[in-house]
C-alpha cells in the first residue's frame, strides 16, 4: 500500500469521525429543541388554564383577581422567553445541520478520490502484470 492511499485511509477515518460528532450534536439539539417545545406546550396550557378559571369565577374578590393577573402576566413572560429560547435553539439546529451536510460532503470527495486512486493502483498493477506476462510471452516465443 502506498503511503499515499494510507494517507488517504486516515483522512477518510477522520472525515468519518467528525461526520458522526456533528450528527450526534445535532441529534442532542434536536433533543434539546423538542424538551424546550414540551415546556412551552405546557406554559401555554397552564396560561389558559388560568383564562379558563378566571372567566369561570362569577364573583371574585379584586386581591384573587390581581394575584390572577400577576399570574397571568409571569406565564407571558415564561411563554416569549420560552419562545426566544426555542428560536436560539432552531438557529444553532440550521448551522450544526448545515455542518453535518458539508462534513458529509467533504467526507464523500475524499472517499470518491480514495476510490479512484485505488482504481487507478489496480489498473497500474494489472498492467504491469500484463507487460511481465507479455515479456514471459516473448521469451518463451524466442527461446531463451
């Protein structure tokens, strides 16, 4: 084997690699993403749970009715949190996919040119193969 092709074989190995690394991070984001839409699923039922009880209650005194709205107004501010958070996470989601498709990529043009070099060295030896056999040829032909 050429040190050219053994090159190649770790170059293709570390392409692999961190092919792999990308896909399991994007994979945790993708984890993370979904945990993050389950919270704000959750905030968004507990806000009109709130609703719900509020507009329910025929007579409340006005000190429920302001620790209603304060509560109201904390689950808001959870819920664009939640969402900003959510957005972030989608952002970093797009890049690292971005990353795993150009990892994949890059690995396949090197695995393409290992593969034409590899060709090209059965070629080479066959043709050497071809001119010993075609010298053995002659020489037998000739009679030495």
């Amino acid at each position: 084997m050429s040190p050219q092709r053994s090159r190649l074989k770790i170059v293709v190995k570390v392409k692999r690699l961190l092919e792999k690394k990308a896909q399991s991070e994007l994979i945790r984001i993708r984890t993370m993403r979904k945990q993050e839409c389950d919270e704000l699923e959750r905030l968004q039922e507990q806000q009109e749970d709130v609703i719900t009880d509020t507009s329910q209650s025929r007579r409340v005194h006005a000190s429920l009715m302001q620790v209603h709205r304060t509560f109201l107004q904390q689950i808001e501010r959870q819920i664009r949190d939640q969402e900003k958070k959510i957005d972030a996470i989608g952002r970093t989601e797009d890049l690292k996919r971005e990353e795993v498709i150009q990892r994949t990529q890059s690995k396949r043009t090197v695995e393409n040119v290992q593969q034409r070099r590899e060709a090209e060295a059965v070629k080479e030896h066959e043709k050497k193969e071809q001119r010993v056999i075609d010298i053995l040829a002659q020489h037998i032909r000739l009679g030495y």
